[in-house]
C-alpha cells in the first residue's frame, strides 16, 4: 500500500476533490490559510491510476506537489478482501527507486571502482569469493534499467545520462582490468599461463579467466533470465539487490576480463587478443540480453500505460517508438546468438 499526500493551493481544492467519486479513493483534507493538504491511503495498483489523474489535472506539473510512500503495514478494522491486480508501481516511483545508483554520481564511480579492483584480483588469482563480491557492489544493473525507463517517458531525460552512467562504468571496470593485469604481469612474469604436456599447449591458469572468453548457450540463458527477473522485480517495487547481484554477474567480471587480457597481449604464447575479443563479445551479449529482457517484461507488464510519467493519451506515441527499439534490440541479440552458435561449431574463437 502507498501513502499518498497532496499539497495544493485551497482555491483548486474542488478540482481535485472530483476524483473522490471517480476513483472511489477517499481523501482526508486540511486547509490551513490557502494550502490543502489531502492525504489517502491506496492500494499499489491504484496508485499509477492515482497519479496519472493527479498529473492530468496539472498536480505536480503546474501546481501543488504530490508525496508517495510505501507502507509497510496497516492494521485495520475493516475485513473487506481487496483484490489485487495489475502492477505493483507506476514509472514515477520505477525511476525514483533506480536512478540514484543509475546515474554518474561519486558513489556510483567509487563502487563501481571498489567493484573492477575486486573482479580484477578474483580473476586473476582464480578466487570465486572475491569476484563474487565484485558482483555484489558492482551499481550496472540501474543505469540499464533506467536506460529502457526513460524511453517510456515523453521527455526521455534519462535515458542518454543512463547510457552514459553504464558505458563509463564498463570503461573504468576494463582500464582497471587493465592497470592490474599490467601489474601483475611486472611482478609475475609468465604466471598467468601453465604449460599442458597432455596437449603440449599452454593455457591460461585461472579457470575465472578461462570461462569467460568463450561464450556458450548457457551464457545467453543466464543473461536472459538476469535480464527477466531484474524486470519483474523493478515493476514489483521489490528490493533489486539480490538481482542486481546476478546482473553484475554478467556483466562486471566480463569486462574486468576484457582489460586483464589485453595487458597480456604481448604474450606470444597465448592468443590474449583473441581471448579478450571473446569475452568482449560476452559482455556486449549480457548487456543487449539485459536491455532486450528488461524492456520486454516493462512492455508485457504495460506499466507505462497508466504509469505516472505517461498519460494514456500519450501512450500510442511512445509505444510505437519502444516498441521498435525492442525490435531492433532482439534482432541485434539473435544476431550475436547466432554468432555464438555458428562460432561453438566452426571454433573461430579457439585459442592456440
């Protein structure tokens, strides 16, 4: 449930007072001077609904402000079952929950920093714990998220910052992958590969490493379903934190990957381009499969239909144009799918 508060000037108190029987909500009012205050209580599904009228009205756009908060119980005398449907929170409180982590900001550049620091020693020292943390602190889910959000709007103010907020954050993940793979290698020479006598080849020796250049089908399945349940957890107002943790999975240590090998490049024992070129292909098919599984879930949810941003009758316009960057991001996604497939029969990405 949401706690709702409007404050608006007195002499517009009946305009808004006529959603009372429209949208059976009952607002409890107080003026004091020439400012209404008018404070109900709904229940999730009708809050979207709520602010969509509220904003048509010009609340919150021309004049007054508009308060929502989450409730997390209510006790109450009245046994009358409410029956729920619909979604859980309109794009309103969709982009008020994500951007602060989505967008560039000191806190987002030092976690994702803390998170390429982390990812690049867990992969080279082969230490799954440490490279899980990465995953845990990395912010990469929101700015996607906030990307495909934005285009929902009419002013689509995010969308571009959001872009931007994940392409720098991949950026500082691979020149940090970078800077410590070139350490590394200064301190340890010739540690990052073992010879094989079985097959008289050398390989790379963390196996952290090793799975992230050669993308597969289960990678494909696993940035899908990331994707699928960072979106029903964003439209249900739940908490992405334990989602976002398996994004960051598909995407963080891929892209430390990508910098650690490219310090190796030198190596003539081992083809490090061709590696990191693999794991840069898997990075840039978990962030397209995030994208793509994000805005499918967001359409299929329709919570901009009546979401607070866009007003119905502004709803054909932008679904044609969302509709079409969804097109086009699946065909984009079956186009790498089919890369990998024709790659794990052909081996094009084989290594020595």
């Amino acid at each position: 449930m949401k706690d709702v508060k409007i404050i608006i000037p007195a002499d517009k108190l009946d305009i808004v007072k006529e959603l009372d029987e429209k949208l059976a909500i009952v607002f409890n009012v107080t003026i004091f001077e020439e400012i209404a205050t008018l404070h109900t209580v709904v229940e999730n599904q009708q809050t979207s609904i709520l602010l969509e009228e509220l904003k048509g009205l010009g609340v919150g756009t021309v004049f007054g402000s508009i308060t929502v908060t989450p409730i997390a119980l209510t006790i109450s005398s009245d046994k009358k079952e409410v029956s729920v449907k619909g979604r859980g929170i309109s794009t309103d409180e969709m982009i008020a929950d994500i951007k602060g982590l989505a967008l560039l900001n000191p806190t987002f550049l030092a976690l994702v920093f803390l998170a390429g620091i982390l990812s690049s020693f867990g992969l080279i020292f082969n230490n799954v714990i440490i490279v899980i943390a990465s995953m845990i602190i990395a912010p990469l889910l929101g700015p996607i998220a906030l990307t495909v959000l934005g285009t929902m709007t009419p002013k689509n103010i995010y969308s571009k910052k959001a872009i931007l907020a994940e392409l720098v954050g991949l950026m500082i993940i691979i020149i940090i992958g970078f800077i410590v793979g070139a350490i590394y290698n200064w301190t340890e020479p010739g540690s990052m590969l073992v010879y094989d006598e079985t097959l008289e080849i050398f390989t790379i020796a963390s196996e952290q490493i090793d799975i992230r250049i050669d993308p597969g089908i289960g990678d494909i399945i696993f940035a899908i379903a990331s994707g699928l349940a960072a979106g029903l957890f964003i439209i249900r107002g739940e908490s992405t934190s334990i989602v976002g943790v398996a994004v960051a999975a598909s995407l963080c240590p891929p892209a430390a990957n990508v910098g650690v090998l490219l310090a190796n490049v030198a190596n003539p024992d081992f083809q490090f381009l061709q590696a990191a070129l693999g794991s840069l292909i898997l990075l840039i098919l978990n962030v397209i499969s995030i994208y793509a599984s994000c805005a499918l879930i967001f359409w299929v949810s329709q919570s901009f239909v009546r979401g607070g941003s866009v007003s119905t009758r502004q709803f054909r316009k932008i679904s044609k144009i969302y509709f079409t960057q969804i097109v086009l991001t699946f065909l984009i996604l079956m186009l790498i799918i089919v890369f990998i497939i024709l790659d794990n029969q052909f081996g094009w990405l084989k290594f020595n």
